[in-house]
C-alpha cells in the first residue's frame, strides 16, 4: 500500500509539506520516495491525477490530488498539481519527509479521551506521555494504534497507514487537542487549513521568568539546531530554517515563574518551545531546552526543594494545547474547541499559587 496521505512532519504543530522540504532538502535529513514511475514514450497527454489512480494500487482520485495540493508529488524533481499533463518520460514521484513504513501497524485498544466525534472527524484530548505515531523505537503504544483500534471499520484506518487520519501533531509530552480525519475529504480539508495557517491553536505554558510587558511576538526562524540534531534552532538573521510567529500574553505572573497563554500563526517542530527558550523563558521542566533546573529564583535550600517538588509533580514540560479551532470540512461551520489543563498542570499551579501566597504572608508578617 503506498501512503498517499498528508499530514505534517512538524513534531509540535503542522507545517512542513513535501515541497517546503524539497527548498530546504529536507529539513528531517531528506525526502523519502514512496513511489516512482517514467511516463511510456508514447504516453499521450493525460492529467496527472488520472494518470496515478491507472498506476498506483489503491489508491483514490481524492488522496492523489490531496497528495498533490501538498507538494508531494514532483514531476521531474518539481511539485506538480494534479491537473499537470504527464508527457512522455516525465519522471514522476510521490515523496515524504518521513521513510516508508517497514512495519505493521496493530490496532490496540488504548483508552482515548474524545470529547467530540462526528461523521467526519473526531478530537483527541492526548495524555501527556503518549506518541501520535509510530515510529523508530516506538511502534506501539502510539495514538494512531489507538486510532486503528477505535475506527477499524473506517476505509482509511484498515489499511495499516502509519499515519492515518492525522494532519497534525503535538509532542510525546505536550497534552491536549488534536483533530483527526475520519475520511479523504474531511483530511484534505482539514490539511488546507493548516498549510494555509488558518487554524486558531492556543497552548498554556508555565515558563522561567517575569516579563516586562503583558503580551509580545516573538518572530525567528526555526530550523533543525546545527550543533545537535535532537534540538530546534532560532537563525536570528533568517539565514535558515522556516519563517515561524508566535504570540504570547501573561496569565498570571508567580514572579520566579510565568503563566502565559501562545497563540501560534505557523507551526513549526518544537516551537513554542524554542522560541521561548530564545528570549530566555525557557518552559519549566523543559529539558531539551534547558528548562529542567532553576533558573530564577533565590538560593535558598527550601526554595530549591520547592522546585524540585514541582519537577516531581510535573514531571514533563509544562506545555498543553488546549483551543482548536477551524472551519468544519463539511458543514463549513466555524467550530471552537477547547480543554482544561490535566492534573498534572493543575496541581504544579495550585503549588505555584500556594508558594506566592506563603510568600505574601511572610512579608505582611514583617
């Protein structure tokens, strides 16, 4: 089964397509070809989405063109639309930012929080801890075996897609809403929205520091970090990497600490993270980026015990998605959802608010 479906290769939110990678080669270290074929020399003109469904078992008119809106088939090394006439000896290709899957994908019965579900699509309010997708070193356990498992009597999850369904993701350890595609349409409607950047995403994040203002923009690229590859990377004069925007605005300020709400215009790997981490407000507990030791803060040991009691509470980067929203694939509706924070972040709050308010009543007391 050759997988024709989009979904994004960003491991926080949705952005890159196969052409974007292509301009940059590839910022996960390459395309991977899934198919291939070299047009007869006597082929006659014939659009390019006709000339696939002849050639490619399985596959529909609708996951071709949706194939092609996201730049992931080229014609002679160049993304092509589906209406592009295939001449004789074009070289055609279906790539991925990703390998093709070695491996099958086992419907698992793993419990799912779904607080919305429809014909169309469904919303997944992710624990904290869980993988979208399978992957190297973890082929099981991931949410799209759960998926496989919920809608195995759906056409686009009975046919071992690594990928089925999905067209975003957030990290393993980040919690909160992903929208899910119950059917090709749903998908490539829903896959537009995010190419285009239209859809609303709101994440709360706990982060190291105070903030002079209420609200700002933090703008810089992102790319994958030249000194290690596990890590995302701010190229301040837009040398590399991809154009990335977040916006953030205080919620509540602990002093040591500060609760802000992110709302992000494009969506790249890692990147509230990275871009807080940037301007020095590193998400608490981070430890890719540094997050995971004191960073503001007296030096006193009942405070250092204090926080790693909060690191022990919240044992995970304090980041959770918690709006989604976007434009119904089929009823063409503005839907709105959104989710509360886990136990987890609101017991790590409730220390924060207990800790600032001990603080308060000792100063009084003075």
């Amino acid at each position: 089964m050759t997988d024709l479906r989009y979904t994004d290769e960003e491991l926080d939110e949705p952005g890159t397509t196969a052409g974007e990678a292509a301009d940059e080669e590839g910022e996960e270290g390459g395309l991977y070809e899934h198919f291939a074929i070299t047009a007869d020399k006597g082929q006659s003109l014939l659009r390019l989405d006709k000339f696939l469904v002849a050639h490619m078992e399985r596959c529909s008119r609708n996951r071709i063109q949706a194939a092609a809106d996201s730049g992931n088939i080229l014609v002679n090394g160049r993304p092509a639309k589906s209406n592009y006439k295939v001449k004789p000896l074009d070289r055609i290709q279906l790539v991925m930012p990703w390998p093709k899957a070695e491996y099958e994908i086992v419907a698992e019965d793993i419990p799912l929080t779904i607080p919305y579900e429809d014909d169309d699509l469904l919303l997944v309010d992710k624990a904290a801890g869980m993988v979208v997708h399978p992957g190297v070193g973890n082929h099981s356990g991931t949410l799209v075996n759960a998926l496989t498992y919920h809608l195995q009597n759906l056409p686009m999850f009975s046919e071992g897609n690594t990928r089925a369904g999905l067209v975003h993701r957030i990290d393993k350890n980040t919690s909160g809403l992903l929208v899910v595609a119950k059917n090709e349409e749903a998908h490539a409607r829903l896959a537009k929205q995010f190419f285009d950047h239209s859809i609303q995403r709101r994440y709360v994040a706990l982060v190291w520091g105070n903030f002079d203002e209420d609200e700002g923009t933090i703008t810089g690229n992102i790319g994958r970090s030249p000194h290690d590859r596990q890590k995302m990377y701010v190229f301040a004069d837009g040398s590399e990497g991809k154009h990335a925007v977040t916006h953030w605005r205080v919620v509540k300020r602990y002093g040591y600490v500060t609760l802000v709400e992110c709302r992000l215009e494009t969506g790249r790997t890692h990147q509230i993270r990275v871009h807080m981490a940037w301007i020095g407000h590193p998400l608490f507990n981070d430890e890719r980026y540094g997050g995971d030791r004191i960073l503001k803060g007296t030096t006193f040991a009942k405070y250092r015990q204090f926080v790693e009691n909060c690191f022990a509470v919240m044992p995970r980067h304090a980041l959770h998605a918690r709006l989604l929203g976007f434009v119904h694939p089929r009823t063409g509706e503005n839907v709105l959802f959104e989710t509360e924070l886990p136990d987890d972040f609101k017991a790590l709050i409730g220390r924060w608010d207990n800790y600032v308010a001990a603080v308060r009543c000792e100063d009084n007391d003075r």
